[in-house]
C-alpha cells in the first residue's frame, strides 16, 4: 500500500527530501573532509615538523639542557630564530621578517621547497639567504639580488616557496628568511631583550617510543625553562585546532538540515491532510491504526533513506572543493579518500531525522476517526498531547545527542540547543504574532491588492510560519557572522585619536634610545612611548620554590605562569587600557623593604596570589623578593603595549633593559620613509607596523567569512526549497482562490501583484526578522563577552535583505506561473471528480 500511494506522489515526496538532501551533503562533506584532515596531519606531522622530535627553549640552553641533549645521541641539526628588519639594498625598502639560522641537515622529512631547486642545498656553503617567494613578489626582488640582515648583507640564493613551521599568522607578518647558523652571530641581531627562539631537532631511532620519551624528558626540561615537542603531539595539537573550526560548520550545516526537517514537518502536515479521507475509507473496509500509520511512516521512512543516499552522493561531490575552500588555513595538501562513518552517518540522519520530525502530522492517521468520510469540517478529530509531548522529546533529545557528539561537552551541547530553540521560538513567535496582528489591525484603507496579498499570509495551507523560519534562521546565520566580524575587527583597529601608536621600535639598547628618539622627531614626528623593559622569571610563589611547583604534579598553579619569562616595565601611573580592582597605585617602596608591585588580574588568578601575597622574581640572575600591593583590570584587546607586571619606579632603574618607543605616522609613505631611516641607522631594530598587522587579521577573517558565507548559503538554499515545496503543495489551494478571484472580476495583472506582493512580504518578514535578531545577539557578545562598543555592519541592511526580497520574490513568482496561468475549467473539473 505505501508502494502503490507513493507512485502516485513520488514527486511531491522528492521535493520533501531535497531540503533533507542539502543537510545531509553539508554534514557528510563536512565530517570526511575533517576526518581526512585528521589522517593527513597524522601522516605528515613528520613533515610538518622536519623531524621526528625537537628540544626548544627562548633562551641559551644551560649546562643541564645540554647534558639532556647529549643523553639522546646529539641533536641531528639546530636553528635559531628571532624576528627582525630586513632591507632590501636595491630599493631601501625594509620589512619585518621571520629570520631563521639553520645547521645540519635539516628538515629530515619534508624538504624546503626553492626556486631554484638547487638553492635548498647551496645556501648554507654559500653563507646566502632564502627569501619568501610573496616577500620577493612583493618588493621586487630577484635571485642574485641581496638582504641586509642586522649588520650582514647576504646574497638572496633563492626563493622560498615552503618549509616546515613557516606557515601560519606568524608568517604573514614576518615573512621567513632562512640563512646559515653560523652566520647568525655576525649580524648582531642577538642582544639584550631579543626575542629568539633555540630549536635541536632529533631523528628517532625506529623503535624509540616517542609517547614514551616526552613523558619521560619533557618534565625534566620544564623545570629548565625548556620544552620537547614530538611529531605526535605537535600533530595532536594542530589537528584540535582545526577540528574545533570543523565543528563550527558541522553545527552550521546542522542548522541546515534543522531547517530542511522543519520544512519536511509542514509538507508532511499538508500531505497527510489530503490523504486522512483515504485514511478513513481504509479504517472503514477494516485497515486497524497501525496498519493505516505504518503505511505513510514506512513513505516517509523510504523517501528519508532515498534523500539521505543522494544528500551522501552530494557530500561525496562537495567533499572535493573543501581543499579550495581552506586553502589559505592549511599548511599541507590534504588527499582526499571515502570515510564510511561520515556515510553511514547521512545515511542514519536521513531516515531518522525525516521520521522524527514526520512523527507529529503522522499521528493524524493515527486518530482519525472512520467517520471522517461523511465529516466535511477541518480537525474532525483529536490528537493525544502525551503523543505529541513524547514526539517533541525526541526530537529535543535527538537534536541534543548529536550536537554533544559532534562536540563533546555536554555544556556545549546544551547551548547549541538552547541556542536553536530561542532562535526557531522567536521566529516562530515573531510570525505568529504578526499574524494576529494582522487580524486584529487589518489595514482596510488599503487597496484590493494590497488586502488580499496580506490576507494571503493566513490562508489555509498557508506555510507563512515555516518560510518565516527557514528565510529567517539563514538570514539570521549571515548576518551574525558580518556582525560578529566587525566585531573582532573593532577589538584590533587602530584608535583615530592623536595618542595611538601605529609604529613600535623594539629592542632598542639604552645607548641608542637618544639617538632612536631624535631621529623620529626629525622626520616630524612624536615620540609617543618611551619604555623601558626587563626581562625576569618567577623564582618563588609565596613560600613555594617555582622549580618545586613544576615537579610536583598537585600544584594548582596555571603552568605557563612557572615558565614564562615576564618582559615587565616601571612608572607609578596607569594608562588607559588599565583600571583598578584593588588595592591603590602608586605605592612607595619603604627603605630597603619588599618591593609593592602591581599584576594584572587574570595573571594573578593564574599565578593563584592576591593582595598581601609576596613573589621573589629572577632579574637575569639577581634574585628581588616584591609584594603584590595592587590589582588592575587590563584591556589586551587594545593593539598598545600592556604588561602583566607592574614595578614601581625607582627600582629598576640600573636593571639590564631595552627599550620600545612608539610614534604615530599619518600614512603608509611616511611610515615606510622613517621605517627605513630608522633601519639605516639601527640595524639590530625591530618595527612593528601595527597597520600591518591590521590588514593581516582582515584578510584572515574575511577568508573565515567566506568559508562561513559558503555553509551558510546552504541553509539559505534549504530555505528556498522549502519555499518551493510550500508553493507546490498549496498549489490546487492557490489555483482554487485565483479562479474564484477571476470569478469576481479580478484581472491577471491584480492576481500577479498579489502573489509578488505576499512573497515580498515573506522575504521582508523573515529576512527583516533574521537581520534584528542577529544585531540584538551581536550587541549582548559586544557588551557582555568582549566588552566593546559595537558599530553594527551596513551590509545586512543593505545587501543582505534585499538580496533575500529579491530571491523569495523571484523562486515564488517562477513557481506560481502555472497557478497564475491555470483556467477555471480546471479547478471544476477536479471538484466534479
């Protein structure tokens, strides 16, 4: 019986499941690629690292770091890295860049890719560098030109197309250079306040147990301010990173296949209503409840298998352009291949999800009475409320158990759901309201038109609620992302007013602080900042060595805060960014006492010390026992220079230190002028453009974006099926309303602006609705999580909305052209039928 009724529907049935097909290709493309990312990161960490394991400090390994080493076999190769200004001879242009001195062989697996091929090798015995292949584009540079690093000019042997960890943020910022080790002294680059990066790489022996060794080495090393990293674990790290982005579209194309359940809900609905007079005459000639109800449940069951096979073939298909797509995040190639438990995933997700939210119209057949034969009236009967209460369990429960496994936290899990049912209650609510008001307040001033486009809205067989839903969900979901992008960009942009540095120097030695200020002012300029910074280790938490800490495994303290070396300045007065918990600043050292210091309060809730609680720091060798005295608030969000440690002045003062100075330049010509003066006269300088930077996060988070726009495409193409389904299944409906129209004396052209009017209404409801919503959670993130003024994007308002209108005017129009165009003889024909 189901195979016979559905012969007779099969059509209507596939345009239920078109909507499901769309979700399933999102999620099932989603899940292999990640799964083929985690494979791929698993068999390249090797190359991703250039060697199996490696020993990495940020300062000259000691006695103990070294005896380590030499226990392992030796290190196979060495580098050492650090950024800094390099320029380019021919042109005077300078940049900051990414310098790395390499020793050995190394990588060992992978290789760095040159142009020419032969320069990877010839480099180090020719005491040349390798220059990125953008920064070359970039500046113009050649092969056989030259790059002046600190006070070495080296002869560029070749360009740099890839090597292992030189990919990332970092790279974009400060493009690599790689030259020989042994050439890295003779710059003078390495000074007082550098930052440089140690690194020993390893090849393992072929039974060495890796997990085994880091378990074993990698604790000894912390207690030494050094660290071990193994392919392993590198990968592990890497791929967490990028299985947290997976799981972000994984929710995304959810709420894809949400919307399409949701619409299938309504065509069921319309569906099961034509069919409950057949229903009726079944019971009559002796059909039992189940029987009648497993005839359209096994439909409906059949149709979510079929659309969750061709939703697997078409995440098959789109699994192949997730590569373009993440290009510009991706250190490697990814090789794509089939993942069985991404398939057997649509394939559960299809019959299930289609059954589910089919469940609730489903139980008409259940509950209809056989009398319903001779009843003429709409809802001649009664549903069960504990039914329908246990449908909608499940359908929560359902949508739970999966968000917690693609998640993995209940809490998480539990958001998500929350999320998605604030948002369909308030669309839903949001829709039913208006249709009530339009009852209530209906506009009778207006044209014949213009009425009957509105009532249209609650005609039976309407769908207003669920287009509402559908249009408005993917709006909603576009709009936040444009929304929460300015945001983030609002967290990083650079401040209009007179004060805000744009160029930072760092590393200028106290010998050339004078000579570095006076040559800003001589090009026109302010010298903003001037401040000085020493370097220091925590010795001693309270009464706890901080070597005692690390080794023992109870300690509550955060782990970073024992090994990180502070870079720390002095003054008795806060600046801008900075505001007060507890305690008062400045504060005065008394004689020879404790030193008051202030800490920032997220380190000291790290560092688990408060007010009264006393510190013994490491000043490059010279203990100093200091006091927490203060408490502030610091705003890392703002691109300044802010320190988690406070000292007060007179302190410090003879302390080994380096300096930073800021100054602000109007435009890129000038900054790029005084950038090179600057770097003719102090080569060892780093200059941080911080416009740079800004453009490198924007171009970041416009790739996000775009990544992001193209999954949420999917839930606006969920909505317009469901759209389509709706005008489909109302069809006869809107032909009988447009013949009786006719009959009246209505022309084609009124018909044609009615239904363009009520799509335009739909589009405007939705879309308008989706939009609102999206700026209200927008301001509470801005308020509440990142605590920033919030100047809400145009491009919703502007693009967004009217590019919705325009899509739902123009699917529904297309869609209705047959109702427009149908003659009254048809509509008297299927009555007399």
């Amino acid at each position: 019986m189901a195979w016979r009724d559905s012969k007779a529907s099969g059509s209507r049935l596939l345009l239920f499941m078109a909507s499901i097909i769309l979700g399933i290709a999102a999620v099932v493309s989603i899940q292999s690629f990640s799964e083929n990312l985690e494979e791929n990161i698993a068999i390249q960490s090797k190359t991703l690292m250039g060697a199996d394991f490696v020993i990495d400090s940020n300062q000259p390994p000691n006695e103990r770091v070294l005896a380590i080493i030499d226990s392992l076999g030796g290190a196979n190769g060495r580098s050492v890295g650090f950024p800094s200004m390099a320029v380019f001879p021919k042109s005077g242009d300078a940049k900051l860049v990414g310098v790395r001195g390499i020793e050995g062989g190394y990588p060992f697996y992978g290789e760095l890719e040159t142009k020419p091929e032969a320069a990877a090798q010839t480099y180090q015995e020719a005491g040349g560098a390798l220059v990125d292949a953008t920064l070359m584009l970039q500046y113009g540079v050649q092969t056989g030109d030259s790059i002046k690093l600190g006070n070495t000019v080296f002869p560029i042997m070749g360009t740099l197309i890839s090597a292992p960890g030189t990919s990332g943020i970092g790279a974009s910022v400060a493009p690599p250079v790689i030259i020989p080790y042994d050439a890295v002294e003779g710059t003078g680059l390495i000074q007082v306040g550098s930052r440089i990066g140690y690194d020993y790489y390893f090849v393992a022996e072929p039974e060495q147990d890796l997990v085994a060794l880091d378990e074993k080495v990698d604790p000894q090393l912390d207690v030494e301010n050094a660290d071990l990293d193994t392919h392993i674990s590198t990968a592990e790290q890497l791929g967490r990173s990028y299985d947290n982005f997976g799981k972000f579209l994984n929710l995304i194309a959810f709420i894809a296949l949400l919307l399409g359940c949701v619409g299938v809900a309504s065509s069921v609905h319309i569906y099961i209503k034509e069919k409950l007079r057949s229903v009726a005459v079944l019971k009559c000639i002796g059909a039992t409840r189940r029987q009648t109800f497993l005839i359209y449940l096994i439909q409906i069951a059949g149709m979510g298998l079929l659309g969750g096979i061709l939703g697997v073939l078409g995440g098959l298909l789109l699994q192949q352009s997730f590569p373009l797509l993440l290009e510009g995040f991706l250190p490697f190639e990814v090789q794509i291949s089939i993942v069985p438990n991404a398939l057997w995933s649509g394939l559960i997700l299809g019959v299930l999800l289609s059954v589910l939210f089919a469940l609730m119209p489903l139980l008409n057949t259940w509950f209809v009475s056989p009398l319903q034969v001779l009843r003429v009236e709409e809802n001649g009967y009664q549903k069960s409320r504990k039914a329908q209460l246990w449908v909608v369990l499940g359908i929560v429960l359902f949508i739970f158990s999966f968000s917690f496994w693609l998640l993995g936290s209940i809490r998480y899990a539990l958001y998500f759901v929350l999320g998605i049912l604030v948002v369909f209650a308030l669309l839903g609510g949001v829709a039913t309201l208006f249709m009530r008001a339009i009852k209530k307040y209906f506009p009778t001033s207006w044209g014949f038109t213009s009425r009957q486009s509105l009532l249209n809205l609650y005609r039976p067989n309407n769908q207003t609620t669920v287009l509402i839903l559908a249009i408005g969900v993917g709006t909603f979901l576009i709009s936040t992302l444009y929304f929460t992008k300015d945001i983030l960009l609002a967290q990083v942009s650079l401040e209009a007013s007179e004060d805000t540095p744009n160029l930072i120097l760092m590393d200028v030695q106290t010998n050339e602080k004078l000579a570095a200020a006076n040559s800003i002012e001589a090009a026109g300029l302010d010298v903003l900042n001037n401040i000085p910074i020493i370097t220091m280790r925590m010795h001693q938490i309270k009464d706890r060595p901080v070597r005692e800490l690390i080794l023992d495994s109870t300690a509550t303290q955060n782990r970073w805060v024992l090994f990180h070396e502070f870079r720390v300045t002095y003054r008795d007065s806060l600046v801008a960014s900075e505001r007060t918990v507890e305690g008062t600043w400045p504060l005065e050292r008394k004689g020879n006492g404790i030193i008051p210091i202030s800490m920032s309060d997220n380190v000291a809730a790290d560092a688990q010390v408060t007010v009264g609680d006393t510190l013994v720091f490491n000043v490059q060798g010279v203990l100093m026992e200091a006091q927490v005295a203060h408490l502030r608030e610091v705003d890392w969000a703002r691109m300044q220079i802010n320190f988690s440690i406070l000292f007060p002045s007179g302190v410090l003062e003879e302390a080994p230190q380096f300096h930073v100075l800021t100054t602000k330049a109007p435009d890129a010509v000038k900054s790029a002028a005084l950038q090179r003066d600057l770097v003719r006269q102090f080569p060892t300088v780093s200059i941080i453009d911080l416009r740079q930077i800004l453009i490198v996060i924007e171009d970041i988070l416009n790739k996000i974006a775009w990544v992001i726009n193209f999954m949420a495409f999917f839930s606006i193409l969920t909505g317009i099926i469901v759209l389509i389904g709706s005008v489909r299944t109302s069809k006869y409906q809107r032909i009988k309303e447009n013949v009786l129209l006719r009959t009246l004396g209505a022309k084609s052209k009124q018909i044609l602006r009615i239904t363009a009017l009520e799509y335009l209404y739909l589009g405007l409801l939705g879309g308008g609705i989706g939009i609102v919503l999206s700026l209200l959670g927008s301001l509470l993130l801005a308020r509440f999580v990142f605590e920033v003024s919030f100047v809400p994007s145009t491009v919703p308002f502007l693009v967004v909305l009217p590019s919705i209108m325009a899509l739902v005017l123009l699917i529904g129009l297309l869609n209705s052209k047959s109702v427009l165009q149908s003659p009254p003889l048809e509509v008297l024909r299927k009555e007399g039928g």
